[in-house]
C-alpha cells in the first residue's frame, strides 16, 4: 500500500537520480560560463601584453634618441667651453704681457740724489710687486676659468631640454 501523498510521486532512488542531473547540468553550464570568461581574459591579456611591449619599446626608442641628443648636446657645449678657455687664456696672457713690459714702481724724481733709492730698494721692490702680482694674476685666471665653467653649467641647466641649445 502506498500512503505517499504530493506531487510527484517516485522512488528516492529516482528522486537522487534527478538531484544529480540536476547538479551535472548546474556544473556542466558553470564549466561552460568560466571557458568563455577564461578565454575572453586570454585575449584580453595577449592584447595588454601586445601594447606594454609596443610602449616599452617606443620608451626604449624615445630614451635612446634623448641619450644621443644629450650626448651631442654636451660635445657642443664642451666644445664651446673649451672654446672660450683658449680664448680667455689668450687674453690674459695678452694682458699678462702688455703689464711685464712697464715697471710697476714709478721712475724717481729728475731731481732725487739717488734715482735708485727714495727710501726703498727699487730692484727689491720691483721684484716684490713683480710676485704679488703673478700670484694675483694666478688667482684671477682660477676664478676667470670657474666662471667660464659656471656659465657652461648654467646654459645647460637653463637649456628646456638637453637637445635644444642655450
């Protein structure tokens, strides 16, 4: 006799045989959703590799160009700097040499007793004002020399970029 009373009525074997089709249809579908996602996420992927390595290189390429110009920009500029160092070295020896052929003490009075001596040896004084003055000359040619360097320096710095000239 049977009292089962509901809907359908079947077996619990049939009943578990349903809930596991069920459940075999359920994951069947899900497996088939995640392929398509995975597949979709593959060539999504392969694309954003694709154009990283495009950028890459392009950076590398704009990197290189910007290391050339750079490279010839500073030749340029070193080439000025040496420029101006012969020419201020030219100079100051021109300087150097219209001075050494005046005295730097004064000639004495016509009508001194000792045209040689007006309270101080003139030779000893001629030679010591000869020293000062070459060791001055030396600082001044050190200083002349840094500002030409400082200028080189600040064209470059002041440059908008390195391939553009000051």
């Amino acid at each position: 006799m049977n009292n089962q009373r509901g809907f359908i009525q079947l077996s619990m074997m049939a009943w578990g045989a349903i809930a596991a089709g069920a459940v075999i249809l359920s994951l069947t579908g899900a497996v088939y959703v995640q392929t398509i996602r995975l597949t979709a996420s593959k060539a999504e992927f392969a694309e954003f590799k694709g154009g990283v390595e495009a950028l890459g290189r392009a950076a590398e390429k704009a990197a290189q160009d910007q290391a050339m110009r750079d490279k010839l920009f500073k030749e340029n500029v070193d080439a000025e700097n040496a420029r101006l160092t012969v020419a201020l070295n030219a100079r100051t020896k021109q300087l150097r040499d219209a001075r050494a052929g005046s005295g730097f003490v004064p000639a004495a009075p016509a009508g001194a007793a000792s045209p040689g001596t007006a309270s101080f040896d003139r030779a000893e004084l001629e030679r010591a004002v000869r020293a000062l003055d070459s060791a001055v000359q030396g600082l001044v040619d050190e200083g002349s020399k840094a500002t030409v360097d400082l200028n080189t320096a600040k064209a470059w710095a002041q440059s908008p970029k390195a391939g553009a000239a000051p």
